[in-house]
C-alpha cells in the first residue's frame, strides 16, 4: 500500500557511503531514515521494530534513500521484500504489522471500476526442470539393484553388502529432478508451462541434517563436518577397518541428496598400498514400495581412496537417484515442502587386509565429508521468478473519508458477491465543499499490468543472454 506523494519523498533523498557491519536491518534503516528523510517526512523509531536477522555488512554508496529501503526490505523477504512507507499523518514505518482492512458498501463508494484480467501470456503453474545429469568426479564402480534383483544384504550402518569391485546391477541413468511451483491466487487457472534451471544458476546445498553418525577407528570426527575444511578426522593407528559413515534418512524435512563431497589426504609412503583397500561410497536406498520383496532398492556409488602423499585430495561428485528409482517413488514434481523419499547414506573407509600391520595414526586424514543437496527452496524462488499471473486492471473507486493507511477492502453488496482486494494505492483531495474524497485502487499483489510487464521483459532479456551466451560458447570451444 502507498499514500501518494510522501512516500515519493524516500526515492528525492540521496544517502551517503556509511558502512553498516554485524548489525540488525532495523538498526541500518533507522540510521538511514533518520539522517537522510526529507523534512516533511516524520521519525518514529516505534515504527521501525527490530527484524532479528542480522547483516554481516551493508552500504549502498550515494544511492537514493528509497532505493536502500527496498534493498534492505528484500534481505528479509527476497520475493516482495517489506512494506515501508510514510503514514497519512508524515511518520514512517519499515516492516511493522500490516495497517487495518476496512468492509463498506458497494452503495457508499462512487465510480467502481471492476478487475479485467488478461492471459495471453499467463503463467499461473511452473515445473522447473532442475537436475537431469551426473557430474563431478566419476565414480570407480556403480551398482543400481532394483527392490528384489539379486542377493544382498543391509548392514545396521545402512550400507549393501554385494561384493566385489566391479560393476554390478542394472545400468545406471540419472533421474530428472523437478520442482513445481503455483501462483497464489490463481491455482484454478491451470495455465502451465516448463522450463530447465537457468545456467549458472545456485541450487545446491550442502547443509543437511544427518542422522546416525557412526564412526569407529577415527579421531575428532566433528572436525570432518565443521565446513572448515582445514580441520581434520584422522585414523587412530589401532583399528583395522575405520570407517566414518551418516545419512539422511526417508522422510525427513531434508532436501534431496543428489551427491556427496569429500576432501581428504592418505599418505601411503613405506606401506604397501594395495594391501590397504579403501573407498568413499554413496549409497541410496529404500524399501520394494510395492512390498513385493524384503529387499531394499539400492545404488551405490564407489570412489576409491589413493595414495596422495598426505596432500588433500577433493572428490565432489553430483549422482541423481537412478531414473526406475524415482518414477517407482514420486509421480509428481517436488515441492518446497516435500520430505526425502529415500535413505542417503555416505561411508569414508578403508581395510586392512590379512597379514599387514595397521596403518599408523594420522596417515589417513579427513578434513571433510558431506552430502550434496538439491535445494528445494532455492528452486522454488527461481521457478516463482518465472510464474507470470493474468494481468489485472486495479478495481477502483471513490469514497468520501479522512485518508488512513489500510492493507484491504472489502465491498459488500455485490450482485456477484463481495469484492476483496489489497490495497495498491489511496490518492486524496480536498473538495470546495472541505470534504476529503480518496481514490482507492486494489489489486493482488504482482498481478498489476505493470508488474507483469516488467516481469516479462526481463524474462525474455534474460532468455536472448543466455542464447547468445551459448552462441559464443559453440563458436569458441
């Protein structure tokens, strides 16, 4: 909601090259409000109140006041960022509840001009194609066994026992990952369309909720999940087979493990490597969800360790869940909100074969060990980027009252049932009578024409660069 005119005054206002670190949004804008407002625009700092997300650092040098209001907005809410403005009486506000709604007649407003919507070009249902490869570091043996094929057994660790370094199973193909995402508002449209994730585009993670860390034979393993990756777990010099192994269990409020990244060093000098066998491997699995078998669907992944020389060696690798395995598991696309389907289970380990004494402590080093996610919600801001809602002319009308700020109307008494709508603007004037008549526009929010048409722009700007992008590429290889 905007009141014409004072909240125009933020975008007259030019700031200056202050640096804000380590402090909370509310504390930057009262800072920015207070020193750069225009004179007509009044202070409040009650107005202001406290968000709780704290900015590392900020500055927006010699910007517009308003231009930094939007910006600092977008860092708690990236889609809409948060209503900011001045009231009808000159205070500013950033952030605070929204203002009242209020219910009139459709005999107490004049000239009511109703909602058109257009929708040639609507998009009211996205699905985003966002993975549909392997990638990374390949792995030196992959086996997919479907629910039944062939004998297996699950360790408690969760890891298939098959045998053998050699492929073995059915072929592998990385399965498509999809999120779809819907239009608020507009979910009875069914106006649908599909695209693949722009190049470039940030939509992993590799923040995941483990479960069921189980290590035996490793020193300090914290330090192999601190993200610091200069820490590090190391063998202890005692057992003969350590192992560090956790996972992401089915039905977790998790994103989709899609890889794994490991970063470690073995320095085999004066050992006889190939008596030492070892491996990282990433293993999906879940139950026959037809129970026609005991067996679990599984697919592991193995890399084998070599010998560094205790320099860090990395091994990231992108493995989608087989094809067969996702179709038996989802129809639809993902959701924002969609819990892991299957078990992720990742296992950094080594042997010690027959005959040969342990490996010293300290000559196998892991500095870090984690799973690789699809980030469900970095997905769904992309493919909301993407929706384009029916264009919508702002229903309007007029209402003799004292201007107030207000987030909705509702009109009662219309023949097709009452009118809701937010409210996207309230111009006032004072009439010879001394009466104030206000102008009030509603519309939902994003649908303006406006909206709509910025939104397509840069949608197809963007679409011509990524073109061109690729027409270079292909010219110089």
């Amino acid at each position: 909601m905007k009141l014409v005119g004072a909240s125009d005054l933020l975008s007259r206002r030019i700031i200056g090259n202050e640096i804000f670190e380590n402090v909370d949004v509310a504390v930057i804008v009262r800072a920015l409000v207070q020193k750069y407002r225009h004179p007509a625009v009044a202070y409040d700092e009650t107005l202001i109140p406290l968000t709780g997300r704290t900015l590392t650092k900020f500055s927006m040098p010699f910007r517009k006041l308003g231009q930094a209001l939007d910006t600092l907005g977008k860092t708690l809410d990236t889609q809409r960022g948060v209503p900011f403005g001045v009231l009808p009486d000159g205070r500013f506000f950033f952030a605070t509840p929204e203002p009242p709604t209020l219910t009139l007649g459709v005999n107490d407003v004049q000239s009511l001009a109703l909602l058109t919507v257009s929708g040639d070009d609507a998009i009211t249902e996205m699905t985003l194609i966002a993975l549909s490869r392997a990638s990374g570091t390949a792995p030196n043996v992959v086996s997919v066994y479907p629910a039944g094929y062939g004998a297996g057994t699950i360790t408690p660790g969760g890891i298939v026992t098959r045998g053998g370094f050699t492929a073995r199973g059915v072929p592998y193909q990385p399965a498509t990952y999809t999120l779809k995402t819907v239009a608020a508002g507009f979910e009875t449209y069914g106006l649908q369309d599909a695209a693949i994730v722009p190049d470039g585009s940030d939509v992993l993670t590799r923040t995941l909720p483990l479960s069921d860390v189980l290590n035996d034979g490793f020193t300090d393993i914290a330090n192999a999940m601190d993200g610091s990756g200069t820490t590090y777990a190391q063998n202890d010099g005692v057992s003969r087979s350590p192992y560090l192994q956790f996972r992401v269990p089915a039905g977790a409020n998790a994103d989709p493990v899609v890889g794994m990244r490991a970063l470690y060093s073995l320095d085999m000098n004066g050992l006889n490597a190939s008596s030492f066998p070892g491996e990282i491997t990433l293993q999906y699995s879940f139950p026959d969800p037809t129970g026609a078998t005991a067996y679990f669907a599984t697919a592991a992944f193995d890399f084998h360790l070599t010998d560094t020389g205790g320099a860090p060696r990395e091994v990231t690798s992108l493995r989608p869940l087989p094809e067969e395995f996702l179709a038996s598991l989802r129809s639809a696309p993902w959701a924002v909100d969609t819990p892991a389907p299957y078990t992720a289970t990742v296992n950094f380990s080594f042997e010690t074969l027959s005959g040969q004494s342990t490996v010293p402590a300290g000559r196998l080093k892991l500095y870090a060990l984690e799973f690789i996610g699809l980030d469900r919600v970095k997905v769904d801001t992309i493919a909301q980027s993407s929706l384009r809602p029916p264009a919508q002319e702002p229903t309007e009308f007029r209402v003799t009252a004292l201007p107030s700020a207000l987030s909705s109307v509702t009109l009662t008494g219309h023949p097709g049932g009452n009118l809701v709508g937010d409210v996207a603007e309230i111009a006032g004037e004072h009439t010879a009578a001394g009466l104030t008549r206000l102008t009030i526009k509603l519309q939902q929010p994003g649908a303006s024409e406006v909206s709509r048409l910025v939104r397509l722009i840069t949608q197809e700007a963007a679409a011509g660069a990524q073109t061109d992008l690729r027409g270079y590429i292909e010219r110089n290889p």
